[in-house]
C-alpha cells in the first residue's frame, strides 16, 4: 500500500482540475446563456419635445395623443394561445389539407369579404416560445432571452417599459380576462381583470369559459379602452392530445363560434356615434405548437403563428396599395384571400403608434406598414395634422403621415441602443454600433431632404415635380426601414445567438482539465491498482483508448447544428460500437460472449424506439402508428391489436415485480425489511394496473370508480414510495452494521432498495411505456454487469490487461443512460418536457407539489 502522504500528492491535480472546470462552465454559460440587462427608463409624452421629428399631429386639437395623434379609440385583442399558422390560414395556402384547417371561417370569411379593411397575417414570434416569454415580448417590444425560459413557473413582474404601462399612464383604461399570466406579470396595471389559473393543462375549459362569461357583455360597456381576452384551451388540448385530435378540433370550432359572436356584436355598435366607430380587432396566437403540442422551441411550427386584424372603418381604397399582394389565393368559397407578415417584435411599436401613446422605451421593433393601413384614420392626412399638400392624394398624405411616425420609431430604438450600449456590462459590439449610428445618420439627412422638398407643387414646382413626391416618400420609408431592420438584426445576434468564441473557449479549458483528469487517473491507477487485487494492468491499454475516443466522438458531436435532434441515434451507434468491441474481443479470446450478443439486441430495440416510436418528429403524429403497423404488417386500428396494446404494459408489470423479488431473496441481511419491500412494490404495481385500466376505458365503470383510479391510485403509489425510501434510510443508519459485507455487496443493497422505492413511481410517471423501459434498462444493465465481471475474471488469470474498472463498460454506462433518456420521449428541447408528468394524480396544478 502506497504511504498516507502520497494520498495528498495524488489528490492536488483534482483541486487544479476543479478550478478548470468552473472557469470551463463560466465561459462556456457566458456564451450559451445569453442575458440582456434590462433598463429601467420609461418613455414618457414630454420627451417628444427631445425628437427631431416635426409633430405628427395638430397639437392645437384635444386629441387625447401623445407622440402620435390616436388612429383607434378602441382596442379588443383576443389571444387564442399557441394558434398555429395553419390554424387560421385557409387550407388552399399548404401542399395537404389537414383535418385541423379551415375551422376558423369566420376570420376567413372576413379577410376574404371585407376588402381592404380585414387582413390575416403570418406573425413570426422570437424563441423562446412559451407563454411568458411571448408576452413579454409582445408588450415591451424586445427580444426575452433563452435564460428567461426559467421563469415559466413563477413569473416576476416585468420592471422595464412595456405597453401595459403606457396604456396605464396614458389614461387608457385595460380589461383583461383569462391566463392569470397577465396578472403576475402587470400586477396593478388593469382597472379590472378576470384571471383564472393557467398551469392545469388538463383543464381545457375552465380559462375558456370565464373568459366567454365576460366577453360578450364587456363588449356592450364603455368602461374600457383596451380589452385583452386570453383563451387557454387550444394550447393544453395540444399538450394532452396533440394537434390532429378531437378535441383540438373542438375547441378550434368553440373559438370560432364564440369569434362569430364577437364580430357580430362590434358590427352591430359599430355606426356612426356608436361605441366602437373606431374600433380595431386583432385576433392573434403567442406562439406556435408542434404536431405533439409542445412549444418552447424556434422550430418554424413553434414560431410561426397567426393574426387576423380588422377595422371598423373601412380605409379608402388606395389602401390596397400599401397591402402586399404577392401571397394571394382562393379559398374555400372561391373568395380571393391574401395573407401578410408581420413580426411579433413590431407589435408593441405599432399599437403604441394607433392608440397614440409612447413607444415602449426598450422596443426595437418596426410600426408595421400594413397593420398600421388597415385604420381608416391613419389615411385621413387633414385631420391627423399632417397633409399641408391640399393638391396631395391619399397614399401620399398617408405616406406623409407614417414617414412621421417612423421617425419617432428610429429616434426611439436610437435612444434606447445608447443608452443600453452606455449603461449595460455586456454592450453591444462597436463595429455593430458604428454601422447602426451611420445607418440613422443618413435617414435623418434624407428626412430633412424630404421634408424641404415637401409641397413644392404649391411653391410654382411644376406637376411633374409633385409626381415624384411618392418615391420620395418611398426612399424616406426605405431608409428607416433598413435601420430598424440593422437594429433587430444586431440585437438578434447579441441575445438570441450564441457567442461562440467564447463557447469554444469554455470548451478548450474543459478538454485541458479532462487531459490532465486522464492523468491523474492513470497516476491513481498505477500506485493504488495493487490494493485492489488487479493485476496485469498496462500502462496504456486499448480499452483505454476505445473509451477516450468514443468520449472524444461523442463531445465533438455536440458541435453539430443538428446534434439536439440527433443526439440519441448518435448515442445509439456509440453503444453499439461498444458492444460489437466486446463481442470482437470475446471472438479473440476464444469465448463467444452470449451476454454480448444480448446487449446487441437490446441496443436494436432501443434504436427502433428513438427511431420511430419517441423521436421529436414523430411524437404525437397519427403517421407513427400507422408506419410502425405496416411494418410490423398489423392492420391499422384492429380490436385485438389496439386490446393488447392497452393490456401488454399491465402484463409486463408482474414479469419485473418477479424480477426484483428474484434480486431480492438473495439478501440475508436485510431479514424483514426486504418483505416489506416486496410487498409495497407488488401493491404500488397493482395500482399502477387499476390506473391504467381505467384510464382506457376498456372496462366501463362509473365516475367514482374512475376517479379513484385516475388521482387516488398515483397518489397511494406516491406516498409508498416515499415510505419505502424513509423506511431503507433509517435502516441504514439506525440498523446494525453487518461487516461482514463487502463494498460490492453494500453497493446492492442500497441499489435494490432504491430501485424498489422509487421504481413504482418512475413507472407511473413515464406512462404506458414504463415496464418496457424498465425491461430495456435491467436487461441492460446485466448485460454490462455480465461483462464486467467476466473481463475482470480474465484480469486477475493474466488473460487480460485492464483498469480496476474497466473503461469501456464505464462508457456504456453512461451511453446506456443516455439512450433511456430518449427511447423515453424525452429530448433537449424546451418543447421536450413532459408537462403532463406532473398532472397524473392530480387535477390542479401547485407548483410546490409539481416540482417535487
């Protein structure tokens, strides 16, 4: 045995190794986890005077505006959370009409029959894509960073400037009804709300209707300006059910009679000197969803969402000048229908810019041309104070007029860059900067050039002169536009994208630590390997080499832009490499490895289930089964087929319940405590089958019953494998040491004991597919274990050179675990959580009890 100070000697270069390996995390989190401070300046209406733009209205009006003269008085915004694109837009727009189109006619109808004053937009959200981060990124006008997503839970309420705010300031009164959401984030902002909880995806109704009980009668009141009404049940229907469901369907239709009755009742008051003359809709999704009914992601699916925009007040007819006409098509009704886009990152610059009030100040976003058109006010140029031309037509005095308005927009995202630039820790790269100043630079000389060459018809110009007045105008728009656009790029890069120079730095010192990890393990190996009784160990074996390169394949993966999709099969292929090497090196020395051949086996299987049955693309989509039947030559939908479908994982269950009682009786130590292990796992598996059976409605029972085996059931499982957990720890600690055990045999009882506590509940948790998991991960794991001791067998004869611990076994190890972790359904992707987990057993959501 190697003398007590060497022991310091060996363990010095861990402490070297620690301090690599945090500064590694902190460079490499600085590069992946990008975060942007947040400013806490406010736009307010005295700051126009501080703008080189002239006023965009006649202040001599009482107009109730502040930067921009009021194009709306009334503003409803319906969401309908995580409405696809394909949701709303007709079917005739895609190569395949899907089952969950062309439900929404009403808004079609609309953007089809009304002309220039009802439009559908593409809306294009910046990920991430879960509720929260969307809203807040739609009222402040910014770009929510990935790190964000970690509020999803337990929202702040947001500090910087953002729409709901000015609306408050402004003396705009907001009602809003729905996801309470809205509540953690603007927590005093509304003179009335309706929240209702938001986190119970199961619920697909209960948000829904609270909202329906409001809507209509509010829509008859005037004690609001703004009306905000969030429906919910679209978006937990996709997390239960997925999108090509029954009740997706359903609820797309609901939504669409209850939209039917909203237009209805804004047409009706929409006269002269009625409540909404002036009023604009917008209905609109906050993000998008998957086929499975995730979100979070910037997959086009999760980003690509909908908005239908209509004004009460029809605009003239030249608006259509303004409307992009490229993407037109027929609809159902044979009806021409175009479809526009919009970013969501414009959506707080353009209503702040209809309803008149200060932009926020931390927006970068653009007043969309479009949207802003769609308001018959926004064309009338002599009473929106900025049409001094009388010999002007009305695209040009409403060119004029959004000329104004995207001046105030440039000199507000200029203010914000320079301040964020002087003030934030992590600015914004010079280079990028200097480009973006000269950028505005050049559109305010052309805004002076334009406004001097403004009304020179009336100054003796001759008409022709006036004629070019437009592409003036034109080139004027053109060159804001490529500044706001300069802008969002610049900020895209610096909070949505990785810095991957430091990336790539934080990986560097990681590779330098593992090498001199790898050292300090082999120094280890070398004094230490005696104690264990291992001989024969080389100084540089293949396993040793096998182990590092596929370590080395399996990081240098990670580089790739694909790797989050593909991770599992290329875990898949390295675990199978590693048993095609022990079944090569088995061959050699003259013993074929059954034990190999097996975890051969198991490793196709698995492939088979990350392939086809539980890969991001194909999770939730009804062409999975269908493709898995034909190969398997089953006809779809066949009784007895979807039978042992529903019946096969209640079977499976007693086949591992044997499994852990076999493992079990080889342990004399534990005298009682292993009976009642045994007993509690058998009891928590039987009522892992009665939840089962009666969540497939193969046995009709009643409402009681059914409800007992949907939330009593997994809650008894629950509370037996906690009792079971706290019963092994105190025997442990309290219970007679017995010395006669090895480490090894030690090491077992623990990993039996956690394995009877805990494996009921993981199975309830993973649903359906848990026994054939479990199989999967005990088979295995023995396969492995077999192996081990085999090679260490052959190391202590001389046969075989090795570590104490083999390393490529080592390496299984952990590919094994991460190959589990896919055939589970899981995947690294936000959309990849498992949000229903957290529901079986329980019908309300608290986010302590979840969590845990």
């Amino acid at each position: 045995m190697a003398p007590m100070g060497s022991k310091w000697v060996l363990i010095r270069p861990f402490f070297l190794v620690l301090l690599l390996h945090s500064l590694a995390i902190y460079l490499f989190t600085r590069g992946f986890l990008l975060t942007r401070t947040e400013l806490s300046a406010y736009s307010r209406c005295s700051d126009l005077s501080q703008s080189p733009c002239s006023p965009v209205h006649n202040s001599s009006h009482d107009d109730r505006g502040c930067w921009t003269k009021p194009a709306v008085d009334r503003l409803v915004i319906i969401i309908l959370d995580a409405l696809r694109f394909d949701f709303l837009a007709p079917s005739s727009f895609f190569t395949d009409a899907k089952p969950w189109m062309d439900k929404l006619r009403v808004l079609q109808k609309l953007a089809s029959g009304e002309g220039s004053s009802a439009r559908i937009f593409k809306a294009i959200a910046d990920p991430p894509t879960t509720s929260l981060q969307r809203l807040k990124g739609l009222t402040t006008g910014g770009l929510p960073t990935f790190i964000d997503v970690g509020n999803s839970f337990g929202a702040p309420a947001i500090v910087e400037d953002n729409l709901i705010h000015q609306l408050n300031k402004n003396g705009k009164r907001v009602l809003m009804m729905g996801d309470d959401t809205w509540l953690q984030l603007f927590p005093d902002h509304f003179n009335k709300s309706y929240p209702y909880p938001s986190f119970d995806v199961k619920d697909l109704d209960t948000v829904d209707n609270g909202v329906m009980e409001h809507l209509l009668p509010s829509l008859y009141k005037d004690d609001w300006d703004v009306l905000i009404a969030h429906f919910l049940g679209m978006d937990h229907a996709g997390h239960i059910f997925g999108v090509d469901s029954t009740p997706m369907i359903q609820k797309l239709e609901q939504y669409n009679s209850i939209l039917e009755k909203v237009v209805d009742v804004l047409k009706s008051q929409s006269g002269p000197g009625h409540p909404h003359e002036n009023t604009f809709l917008l209905v609109m999704g906050d993000h998008g969803q998957t086929l499975n009914g995730d979100h979070g992601g910037g997959t086009p699916e999760e980003v690509e969402t909908s908005l239908f925009a209509m004004s009460f007040r029809s605009p003239p007819a030249t608006s259509s000048s303004i409307l992009d006409m490229n993407s037109c098509k027929l609809d159902l009704d044979g009806e021409k229908i175009c479809i526009s886009t919009i970013q969501q990152l414009d959506f707080a610059a353009t209503v702040a810019a209809l309803l008149g009030i200060p932009i926020p100040f931390g927006s970068i976003g653009h007043v969309n041309p479009e949207l802003y058109a769609l308001s018959a006010p926004t064309w009338d140029g002599q009473k929106m104070g900025t049409n001094n031309c009388k010999s002007w037509s009305n695209l040009e005095a409403w060119m004029q007029n959004y000329v104004n308005t995207l001046c105030l927009n440039c000199w507000q995202v200029k203010r914000y860059i320079d301040l964020y630039s002087a003030t934030s820790v992590i600015g914004l790269p010079s280079e990028d900067l200097h480009h973006v100043a000269e950028l505005y630079a050049q559109a305010q000389t052309t805004w002076s050039n334009t406004k001097n060459s403004a009304c020179l018809s009336e100054n003796g110009i001759s008409n022709e002169t006036q004629d070019s007045s437009a592409s003036i105008l034109q080139l004027q728009i053109d060159a804001y536009s490529n500044f706001l656009e300069s802008v969002a790029k610049l900020a895209r890069s610096a909070w949505t994208e990785f810095d991957l120079i430091l990336v790539a730095i934080g990986i560097g010192f990681m590779l330098v630590s593992l090498s001199i990890h790898l050292f300090a393990i082999e120094r280890i190996n070398i004094v230490w390997g005696s104690y264990y009784a291992v001989s024969g160990i080389s100084a540089f074996p293949f396993g040793l080499f096998t182990a590092f390169l596929l370590v080395v394949i399996r990081a240098a993966s990670f580089l790739s832009n694909s790797y989050i999709l593909m991770e599992g099969r290329v875990a898949n292929f390295l675990l199978a490499t590693t048993g095609i090497l022990n079944l090569r090196c088995s061959v050699r020395n003259g013993k074929f490895s059954k034990d190999e051949l097996f975890f051969l086996l198991i490793n196709i299987i698995i492939r088979y289930g990350i392939e086809f049955g539980m890969s991001k693309q194909t999770v939730g989509s009804t062409s999975l089964n269908t493709q898995s039947l034909k190969i398997l030559g089953i006809c779809e939908g066949h009784p007895l087929w979807m039978m042992l479908l529903e019946m096969l994982p209640v079977i499976m269950l007693p086949l591992l319940a044997i499994l852990l009682y076999k493992c079990t009786l080889g342990i004399s130590c534990w005298r009682y405590l292993k009976y009642l292990h045994i007993m509690g796992t058998v009891f928590s598996y039987m009522l892992i089958s009665v939840h089962w059976v009666l969540e497939s409605k193969l046995i009709p029972m009643s409402m009681v019953t059914q409800d007992i085996g949907r939330n009593l059931a997994p809650q008894i499982v629950y509370a037996v494998g906690l009792g079971l957990l706290v019963s092994s720890v105190l025997s442990r600690i309290f219970g007679q040491k017995d010395r006669n055990l090895n480490s090894v045999a030690s090491l077992t009882i623990s990993t039996i004991s956690m394995l009877s506590s805990w494996s009921p509940t993981i199975l309830i948790l993973l649903g359906r597919q848990g026994p054939f998991i479990g199989l999967i991960c005990i088979i295995g794991a023995w396969c492995i274990i077999r192996s081990e001791k085999e090679e260490q067998m052959n190391s202590k004869s001389g046969t075989s050179g090795g570590f104490v611990i083999s390393p490529i076994h080592v390496t299984q190890w952990n590919l094994l675990a991460v190959c589990l972790f896919f055939y589970t359904g899981h995947w690294c992707t936000f959309d990849g959580l498992r949000y229903s987990a957290a529901f079986i057993g329980f019908d309300h959501f608290n986010i302590i009890r979840q969590e845990l």
